[in-house]
C-alpha cells in the first residue's frame, strides 16, 4: 500500500528496528541522480557512508545536463567527480539494478555497467552520439536487455571507417520504442532483433526500421502515413495501433498505412488514437462507411476481431459517437470508445 509513498515510508521506518529494515528496501528502490551541485554532494555522501544501501537501488534516473559556463561553483566541474571513470563507478555500484532511465549520461559508461549488471530496462534520451557509440550500448546489453527506448537521439558518422562485421544480436529484446530520433544505426546488417515482440517507432526512416524487426513481432504502434514507399517490407502483426493527426480525415491514411506495412490478415486487433479532436466538426459519413466497409472485410476474409478507438483527453463525451460504426458495433466488433487510455500502445504517445 505505501510502496510509492517515501515520506510515509521513513516516517514508518523510524518507529523501530524491524519497521526500518522492512521500508529500507522500498525507500531506496528508486533513486533518482541530477546534475545539481547541492543534490550531488548530498548523493556522494550517500555513496561513501551508506554502502549497505546500494543493493536496495533497483530503478535510477541519471539526468545529466550540461553545466551553465557562468556557475563557477558547479559541483560537477569544480570537484572533479563528475569525469567518465567517475560515470562509470556511479552507475556499476547498484549490483541489483535493472531499470536505468540515462540522459546524457556517458554512453561509455553504460556501455561498461551493462554486462555487470541486470538491466533489462534501458531509456535514453537526449543524445547526440557517433554510430559506434550507440553501438556499443546495444551490443553490451545484447543479452540483458529486454526493454528498450530511445528518444531524442541523434546518431552521427564516427570519423573512423566502418568495420565490416558480425551484427549485434539483440537476442533478449522484446519491447523497442524509437521517438523523435534520427539516424539510428536499425539495419540488419548492424543490429538484429530476433526475439522483438512490440514496437513503438517514430524514426525518420521507418522503412529502414521495418528490415530489422522480426516474423515473431505481435504488437506494432505506428503513426499513419500519407506517402510511403510501395517496396516497404510488409510485417505480419495481430496488435495494430495507428496513431493519426488529423482526426476523422485520416481514415483514408489509416488504409493506406495498413496496406503499406502490414498484411491486413494477420490484424486481430487495430487501436485508432485520435488525438488531434476538433470539436465543431462531426465525421464525414462516407469517409466512416468506407474505413467500416474496409474493416467488415478484414474480419470476413482475416483475422480481425477487434477495434478500439481512443479519443483526445478534451473530447466530448463517448455517447456523442453512439452513430459512428453501427455494422462493428452490431457485430460486437467495435471494442469499446476510450478517452486517452490506450490498450494498445500503453499511453505511449504521451511519453
């Protein structure tokens, strides 16, 4: 009951000995590191006097900013502490760690702490890194990792050649989420992904990615597309989520982007997350009996069985669509109306 509740918890662990070794492993579970001078002295302290606590750490957040030129007491360059083998120290000293939320963290130092440790969940974000480098992270975590998510990285040309080589088997990766980066080293020749089971992509280059991922993939969220390459490699998936940004107007972009990357047999289950809501206008009767006559015949001639649609957090009651999709709805085809819960792609177009 008060798991995520610390200041319950250590108010709880100072009534007695057995209380406070029983709300130790809870209070310290998550520990969160920032590059703020007070807090980073204060987390030193904690490393040097307090080493018991450290196998208690499961779940930390390494949130690394650049240091402000004009701070000449900033904790992080005038101490010395805060250089790669440092990095690399802080992060290898929870031996029970296994979920690491990294931003602009030492690539290096991860890429070391990886194989160490029983990370098998890793977020980056905010990152701009040399192919290798990022490489170098995937191939450490190739046989730990099982969740995976990278957003706002940007992958450059290392200034050496490249190595012709054996590709990263990713081989415990089941979950990858790829948001707002670009130039991500996901070719087979680079990386494989034998074991992928879902995926979250918004890359710049989704076709690319689609190469990569593998026959046993289930689950796919993916925004809609208007132009797509007609060579795209087609995924056979039974979760679909399509993410629009149009609103009702996409439904013909929904079509197509199924048509592009999947083979519309293999959908037992299709998401649409309908976030951009303009409240004055109502759906266009042809473009919803068209996107219903598409899916009758999906469950006609495939596997289909199934349709969620979530609304926008500001849209107007469910009960105002009781219209949209009678045939689904008779049928008990159409699933249920959500407002901003997504079974699919788990709120993942709010991360």
């Amino acid at each position: 009951m008060l798991e995520h509740e610390k200041d319950a918890l250590t108010n709880c662990s100072l009534t007695c000995n057995a209380w406070h070794d029983l709300c130790l492993p809870s209070i310290f579970k998550t520990v969160d590191i920032r590059s703020d001078a007070d807090y980073t002295r204060a987390f030193r302290c904690f490393m040097i006097t307090s080493p018991h606590l450290r196998p208690h750490v499961r779940r930390t957040a390494l949130y690394i900013s650049e240091p402000d030129a004009r701070d000449q007491f900033h904790f992080w360059t005038t101490s010395g502490w805060f250089d790669e083998e440092h990095a690399k120290s802080l992060i290898s000293s929870f031996p029970n760690l296994n979920y690491a939320d990294c931003s602009s963290f030492p690539l290096a130092a991860i890429s070391l702490a990886l194989p160490q440790l029983p990370i098998t969940t890793l977020h980056l974000q905010k990152y701009s890194a040399t192919t290798d480098e990022f490489l170098d992270v995937l191939a450490a975590g190739a046989q730990t990792l099982r969740s995976l998510t990278v957003t706002f990285v940007d992958c450059y040309p290392s200034s050496s050649p490249p190595t012709d080589g054996i590709p990263t088997i990713m081989s415990a990766l089941k979950e990858l989420s790829a948001t707002c980066s670009m130039n991500l080293p996901f070719v087979p020749e680079r990386i494989q992904m034998p074991s992928l089971q879902t995926v979250f992509p918004d890359v710049d280059d989704f076709e690319t990615l689609s190469a990569c991922l593998p026959d046993s993939l289930k689950t796919l969220v993916i925004h809609t597309v208007e132009e797509a390459q007609s060579s795209s490699r087609i995924l056979h998936v039974e979760n679909l989520c399509l993410v629009t940004g149009d609103y009702w107007d996409s439904l013909p972009s929904c079509i197509d982007t199924i048509d592009t990357f999947i083979d519309p047999s293999s959908i037992k289950h299709l998401e649409l997350v309908l976030y951009k809501y303009m409240h004055s206008r109502e759906p266009d009767v042809d473009l919803l009996d068209t996107f219903e006559e598409f899916l009758l015949n999906l469950h006609e001639t495939g596997s289909f069985e199934r349709l969620t649609i979530t609304f926008p957090e500001d849209a107007m009651e469910p009960r105002s669509y009781e219209h949209v999709f009678p045939s689904l709805r008779l049928l008990g085809l159409l699933d249920e109306i959500r407002m901003w819960s997504s079974p699919i792609s788990l709120s993942s177009v709010q991360r």
